[in-house]
C-alpha cells in the first residue's frame, strides 16, 4: 500500500490501527465479573462526536500502539520495549475522519474489549482492550539523535515483525553490530545508510523505510528483491534511454500492459481509475484484470472502493458470461485492500468458503481473524476461470489468490506469487524516518504459510526467465496465449 502495499490487505498508519495507511508492559485495570458486563456496538462517530463508550485510554492489540479518546479525536502512541512516545502522525483531533468507522464491545465496571470495524461485514480492523491510563514518559517527546532513531526502530521492529526465523535475520545481533554506527551517524544521510544496512537481505516487499513526514514523505529504500525485479535492473543496466530505474519498471508495465490490451476486443478500456481492463480474447476466452486492489477513484475510500469493484465486476461478468473460460490476470498486482479482494473474488463463489485466516505475530489476546468469501452478484462466473500470478502478484493480489484457489472452477497458473502476504504496519521514528514492515500471519484454509515463499501455481507457466530476458516482454503473452489454448481444447 497494507502496500501497495497492504492488506485489508494494506493497513493504513494506524488511528484505531486502521483508520490512517499503514504492550507489553502495561496492565489492565483489573477483571470485571460477567455480571457487570454489557455488550453494546454501534457507530465510532455520530453527530460529529466520538462515541462515549470509546473514551478513554487503550492498547492496540498486536500493533505495539496505545490510545487516547476523547470526544473530538484520538491521540496515538508508540511503544517499544523501552521506549514510548507520541505519535503525531496518526493522531488527528478531527472526528469526522474516523466516520464510518464501526465498533462492537463488551464493556465492563474495569474492563472493556472492542473489536473495531473499517468496513461493514469485514473481519474487524483492530482489536483494543482498556487500560487505566497513558504512562506520563508516553507523553513526552522522545529524543530524535540518531542512535534513539535507530534504536526505535531495533525494538518496535524486534516485537513485531513475523517473520525474522523464515526470513533467516537474526534482529538483536543485527541492530547490536549497527548500533555503533548510527550513534556515529553526523547528519540523516549518513542514518540513513545505517538504517538501510539494518534492512538489508529480507527480500520483503513490506519492509520499507520512509524519510521525512506528512508531504515531504518519500520511500528511499525497499526490501523487495524478486526474481523479475533482479531481471529488471538487469535490462536497465543494459540501456541508456531511460535514467531512472523506477520510470523504467513503469514503461516496462505499461508496455506489458499494451501488449495484451492489443490482443483484447469488446473492452472496457481502462476502468476503475486504469486499475482494471477487462474485454474478450480469441476462442470466447474472457480476459479481466486488475493492476490493484484501492485507489479505484481520484476521492477513494475503502467503502468507495469495494462499491467501485461490485458494480465494474457486476457489469464485466454480464458482458463475458457467454465465454468458454476466463482468465483473472494479477500478475502485476502490486495489491491493496483484502475486502475489495474479497468482493472481486465473490464474483465466482460458488458458496461461502473460508479463504484464510490471519493472526498477529504478537497478539496480545487479539482473536484470529478469518476471511470468508460468498457469491454476490446477479450473475456469477461458473465456467473454467484461470488465476494468473507471478512473483508481481503481491500482498492483497496475493490474498485474492487464497480466496480464488477455493473454487472448485479456479485453476491457479502462472509463477509463484512474491510471499509478502501480511499487511502492513507503520512506524514513525523519532527524528525524521519511518518504517514499514510486516506483522501478520496468514494461513490457508489448511494451516500452510505462504509468506517468504509465495503461493505455488498449480499450472506453472514460467513467465519471466532468468536467463532470457526478452521474455520480459514476450513471456506475459506467451502465458495467455497457453491459457487460451488450455480453455479451447
């Protein structure tokens, strides 16, 4: 967004944990007996103020954050092991930002659980429990020398990030062999190094660090390195007409883009904001794809967004129900938001089905949180649907991947998808730095973890080679061309 990240499949810097893109330590206030305890739900703001059920201090299970409420907006800190501090970014005094947000509680004399809800029917966004207040040295601001910078980022990253063992990273020695450095470090350049040195090697499209806040923001490093983008700057190196990597990789997707929309008749064009195209191809074979899963208007909203897909959804299906087969390419997915991948993926549910399931690294006595998907739509797709990936399919294109392997009609093809299926959580450091990283677990329906190593096709069909970097260009449309030739037999 989350990444693109992302999941709802991106997760916006969290204002509820979820409200904004992206404890240890602190008790509760004590037990409150069942007969003391009401369940209540309902609306995060109504008539302009925040519920008053809501005010108060909370912990943000799982997500290393704490809360202050008040009727007119929310305050948010970060906690690591040893440091706390306020977080200025994801505070807002703004209630009307919160609005459409909902809650479901159990309240109680000392104690209160609230499951928090950023769109209607969706598993619930955060999961906050009570506590008696925010530590006074929360309240301060932290010093913002280097070595407080780097060390935030060593402890909010240590508690966590899930995947240090899969990933092969060994943290603590890691920020140990580092600390020194950043100590030393003059000026945020010479952080800056350091802190990218620390993130080296994870091979996680999610760990990303960020300099500078609000509209001076900018990515200056990734932790992505898949089989394609090392073929990428192989290419890039190899010509002079472009300068800039990142403008390369667009002209590189636009051009696959191209290719394929030459190919198309009977389209839409570009739809939802160019995040989708869908038309016919040769032999009745029906063609929808999607570039991402948000951002589908210049005003989006996760709400907008999921209407956006049910409607464009609603109407390619009509238009493509009398083809032989259907091809759904997300091979450049990039990702986004897990209930439009949801909604999209309804389209050709054949009933409700468990997709996967998710849990914090550290969660903290926040539940699971299961992902079903069920048919919506007048007219679903039941005919043989192919589901393209490659290792560009990444994040919510990936969860969209779970829910479609669980239909009976879906044949996953393609390359492995790129295994940063968690969503997003993101840290604003002390100084002038941020970081994102992830910190959720998805499993299949049957227990198996697909991140690091992405989700395997069951009909592979190599795409980008190595060895042969021509198919950059040419490989995409050779898949296709197999998948038609599969769906005419």
């Amino acid at each position: 967004m989350r990444k693109f990240s992302t999941r709802t499949g991106i997760r916006c810097i969290a204002v509820f944990g979820a409200f904004a893109l992206l404890g240890s330590g602190l008790s509760g206030c004590g037990g409150g007996g069942a007969d003391d305890t009401t369940q209540a739900s309902g609306s995060v703001v109504s008539n302009g103020r925040i519920d008053e059920r809501l005010l108060g201090a909370w912990r943000v299970l799982g997500e290393g954050a704490l809360l202050e409420v008040t009727r007119s907006g929310v305050t948010q800190f970060q906690q690591g092991e040893t440091l706390c501090y306020l977080d200025e970014i994801a505070s807002t005094d703004d209630s009307a930002s919160l609005a459409g947000q909902s809650f479901k509680g159990s309240f109680g004399k000392d104690r209160a659980t609230v499951e928090l809800f950023e769109l209607a029917g969706a598993p619930s966004s955060s999961t906050l429990e009570r506590i008696g207040s925010i530590p006074a040295a929360c309240r301060a601001h932290p010093p913002t020398d280097p070595a407080t910078t780097f060390k935030a980022m060593c402890e909010l990253m240590g508690l966590d990030y899930a995947f240090f063992a899969e990933r092969k990273i060994d943290w603590a020695a890691r920020c140990k062999g580092l600390a020194p450095s950043a100590a030393a470090a003059a000026n945020d350049d010479a952080l800056q190094a350091v802190l990218i040195d620390a993130l080296q090697g994870f091979n996680d499209a999610h760990v990303k660090l960020y300099r500078g806040h609000f509209d001076e923001r900018q990515q200056v490093f990734s932790a992505g390195n898949s089989q394609t983008g090392r073929m990428l700057k192989q290419a890039f190196d190899g010509q002079t007409d472009i300068k800039d990597f990142r403008a390369f990789q667009i002209a590189w997707r636009d051009d696959v883009r191209a290719r394929i929309e030459q190919r198309l008749s009977g389209g839409s064009g570009p739809v939802l904001n160019g995040a989708m195209r869908w038309g016919r191809l040769p032999g009745k074979v029906g063609y929808i794809s999607f570039y991402r899963m948000l951002a589908f208007s210049d005003d989006s909203t996760p709400a907008g967004d999921v209407r956006l897909a049910r409607e464009e959804m609603d109407r390619a299906v009509a238009a493509l129900a009398d083809t032989k087969a259907l091809i759904v390419d997300v091979s450049l997915n990039g990702g986004g938001l897990d209930a439009v991948s949801a909604e999209i993926a309804a389209s050709f549910a054949d009933q409700r089905r468990l997709a996967f399931t998710k849990h914090a690294h550290r969660p903290q006595g926040r539940p699971a949180q299961p992902w079903y998907v069920e048919p919506k739509g007048p007219l679903p797709y039941r005919k043989p649907v192919y589901v393209l990936t490659s290792d560009g399919t990444g994040s919510a294109a990936e969860t969209f991947t779970l829910m479609m392997r669980q239909f009976p009609q879906v044949t996953h093809a393609g390359q492995a998808t790129a295994g940063s299926i968690s969503d997003i959580l993101e840290k604003p450091l002390p100084g002038n730095f941020s970081v994102s990283f992830s910190n959720e677990v998805d499993l299949d329906p049957a227990g198996v973890l697909f991140e690091v190593s992405g989700i395997p096709p069951r009909l592979p069909l190599p795409m980008f080679k190595p060895d042969a970097l021509e198919t950059l260009l040419t490989g995409h449309g050779e898949a296709i061309s197999a998948l038609i030739d599969m769906a005419t037999r």
